[in-house]
C-alpha cells in the first residue's frame, strides 16, 4: 500500500492518485506515521504538512517509520 500524505500542494483527485493501492491522506501531522494502518512494507509519500495548525510530523517519527522497514 502506498500513503500519500497531501493537502494544497496536489489536489486528491489528481489521476496519479486515483489508482489502486493508493490511499490519499490529509497532510501530515504529529504522530500520523504510528498510524496502524501502515504496515512493514507500505510506503509513505509525505508531500503536505501541517506546521501552524497542530502538532508537526518529526523528524524522529520519519526515523522511526524507516526503521520498520521489513527485511
């Protein structure tokens, strides 16, 4: 499965993201990338965040993702 995180920069319905094994998320944020819905093997495609709104995604949570990388 592929995550892509996206918010103003690309709009959802753009043809590169309606294909299948795509799930369109709304831009990053703290602590999405524990989300149980990604799984060893997926990956993730961050393209938008939020900065002022919430919480921003970490840099030690993107660490953290890669590192459960599957073999």
């Amino acid at each position: 499965m592929i995550h892509v995180f996206v918010g103003p920069t690309l709009a959802k319905t753009e043809p590169q993201l309606a294909v299948p094994g795509v799930r369109v998320r709304p831009p990053a944020r703290h602590g999405d990338l524990f989300d149980s819905a990604l799984h060893s093997g997926d990956t993730v495609v961050l393209i938008d965040g939020v900065y002022h709104q919430a919480l921003s995604l970490r840099h030690k949570e993107i660490m953290a993702a890669m590192g459960r990388v599957s073999p």
